[in-house]
C-alpha cells in the first residue's frame, strides 16, 4: 500500500524554533592599520610641550681656497647653531559601554569583554590618527592658553619642506611654507611621477648632504615606481604560474631606497588638481617625541555605563631637515 507524505507532515526548518544559529565566532575587521611611519620612526622622550632641537651646518666650501706664502691670518665666521621646536599634540580615543553590553554574551569576544574589544579598536584608531598626521600638511599651531584653540603639531613634510630638500614643479603655484606656522601654498596643477622626477629628487638630497634609505608613498604612485623603465634591464626569476611586477628596492646612483607603501598618504590641493606627496626619508633622523606615551584611563562613571579612553601627548621631529626630501603635487595613471 501506497504512502502519501503531504508537505503539511514533514517537519521543515521554517517551523522549527530550536535551530542554533550558524554565526561565526570571529569577527572579521580588514580595516588597514599599518602604520609604516610611525612604526620606522624613532622616538623622543620630552618634558615639555614645546621641545627644541639644534642643528647646524658645515661653511661654504670651495675648490679656491690657496694662500700665498706667508699671508696674514684672516679670521671666519664661526659657524653658529640653528635651534628648532615644534608642539606636542594631545590625540585621543574613547569608548562608552552599557551595563548591559558589558553583561550579555557575544559572539567572537568571549573571555576580553565588550569594553576590552572596544578599546583595542580605538587603539588601532589613534595610531592610525597619529600616522596621517604625521604625513599631511599641517603646520604647527601653537594652542590658546585658555583650551579654545588645540596645539598641533608641525607635520613631517611641512618640516622637510622648510630645508634645502624640497622639490615642486616650477610655474604651477605650489611654494615651500615659510615658517613652522604658515601653510602650504598648494599646487594649482600637478604632473605624473616619472623615473627622472624620482631621480632628480635623490640627487638633490643626495648633494645637501641626505642619505635616504627608504621611499614613502601611497600606493597609487607605488604602482608608478614599479613601473620605472629602470628595471628592463633586470632578470627577474619567477615560475610559470607567477608574474612579477614589484619593485621594493631602488638601487640608486646614490644608495639603495626601500620603497615604502602607505595608505595614509593622502591628496592635497583642490579636486581638479590633487595630488600627492613623495617623500624621501633616513629614520635616523626620523623621531616621534611623547611628552606623554599611549595611556589607557578610566573616565569617572555616569548612570550604567562605563566609560574609557587612549591618550598620547606626542609631537614629530626630523633632526635635521635636509636629511630627507620631499615632492609634492605628483598624480599618476592608476588613481
């Protein structure tokens, strides 16, 4: 005898209450949060909110210097120091959680805790704040004493752009900021970024004394480095299932440079000339001074909740501007 099993008597998944749900207990995060600066660059340890450096340089010299026989003494000028400073700036991150977040259980946070999970968040946060300071155009703010204005602190390339080493293509508007406090004049026009503008930068911090050993970029003008007609006359060795267009090393007629890759190198100037920055960098000279390092404090507790924040008290420093570079204004033909 025949059976007849009607939809009406099979037990389905629709109706069931009792199916545990299928949920991942890792949460997946691909924000980037690498830090490539701020991780190569040393670091200072200050005492004040303004801190001071000196640096100085060796006299003119020249290919005429011959005395007669017997000639009187003539005395030189003495070669005199040139002190710098910049500001620390307070960065900060924090988080509010509930009492009852804090209570219920979670999917990929067992053991660490709602509070402990947000924090680690904004840990990644700051330093990634800090990075993109450290590698934008900001001129140094000195703050109002009574808190209306933050100090800021003098940006990297603001700092490099005030030496001998600063490069911008001639006729489009673009000049190097005066003082630590005055802004960049930003280009009304950009140009792609060619082997020769990279090796015409090297020279020149090469001949004002640099000794760069590593390249920072965003990864559009990355790709434009890969693409230097340079390494046409190297061998590159891979296997018949791989291609090969990378290049983390330029073996320069002035050293060799590490090519550096950063997301946090971002655009300036106005939207129809936008462009971005190529900077040439020796981390010996290279520092991020804290008056206060990264601390994690409780806040004073309000209704049910919980609350928590990261603070640094940090400021950037290049010991002697002329021991990088900088090229601004650079676009290219992957944005």
């Amino acid at each position: 005898m025949a059976i007849s099993v009607t939809a009406a008597h099979v037990a389905e998944s629709y109706d069931s209450g009792n199916i545990k749900e299928d949920v991942s207990d890792i949460i997946f995060n691909i924000d980037p949060a690498d830090t490539p600066v701020l991780s190569n660059a040393g670091r200072r340890d200050v005492q004040n909110t303004l801190y001071e450096w000196n640096t100085e340089s060796l006299p003119t010299t020249a290919a005429t210097n011959a005395k007669a026989e017997g000639a009187d003494f003539t005395s030189e000028a003495p070669i005199q120091v040139v002190r710098q400073s910049n500001y620390t700036q307070i960065s900060n991150r924090n988080a509010t959680v509930s009492g009852t977040q804090t209570a219920v259980a979670q999917f990929g946070k067992a053991g660490a805790g709602e509070m402990a999970h947000q924090m680690a968040l904004m840990g990644k946060a700051i330093k990634l704040d800090i990075e993109k300071t450290l590698c934008s155009h900001n001129p140094a703010v000195v703050g109002a004493a009574n808190g209306a204005t933050a100090r800021q602190t003098e940006s990297i390339p603001h700092m490099i752009a005030r030496g001998s080493n600063f490069v911008a293509k001639s006729g489009n508007g673009s000049s190097a900021p005066g003082s630590a406090t005055a802004g960049f004049t930003e280009a009304s026009n950009n140009e792609s970024l060619t082997e020769t503008i990279f090796l015409t930068l090297a020279q020149t911090a090469y001949e004002n004394g640099a000794k760069m050993n590593s390249v920072v970029c965003s990864p559009a003008l990355k790709r434009e480095v890969s693409d230097f007609t340079g390494r046409g006359g190297t061998q590159v060795i891979v296997d018949e299932k791989r291609v090969s267009n990378n290049i983390t090393l330029i073996a320069s007629d002035f050293g060799d440079i590490k090519v550096m890759t950063s997301r946090s190198m971002t655009t300036f100037g106005s939207s129809g000339a936008a462009g971005t920055d190529l900077m040439l960098l020796d981390w010996e000279y290279v520092k991020v001074a804290f008056l206060r390092p990264f601390t994690r404090q409780s806040i004073a507790k309000q209704g049910d909740s919980d609350s928590e924040q990261i603070v640094a008290e940090w400021g950037s420093m290049i010991s002697n501007f002329d021991a990088c570079a900088l090229r601004v204004n650079l676009t290219n033909t992957y944005s």
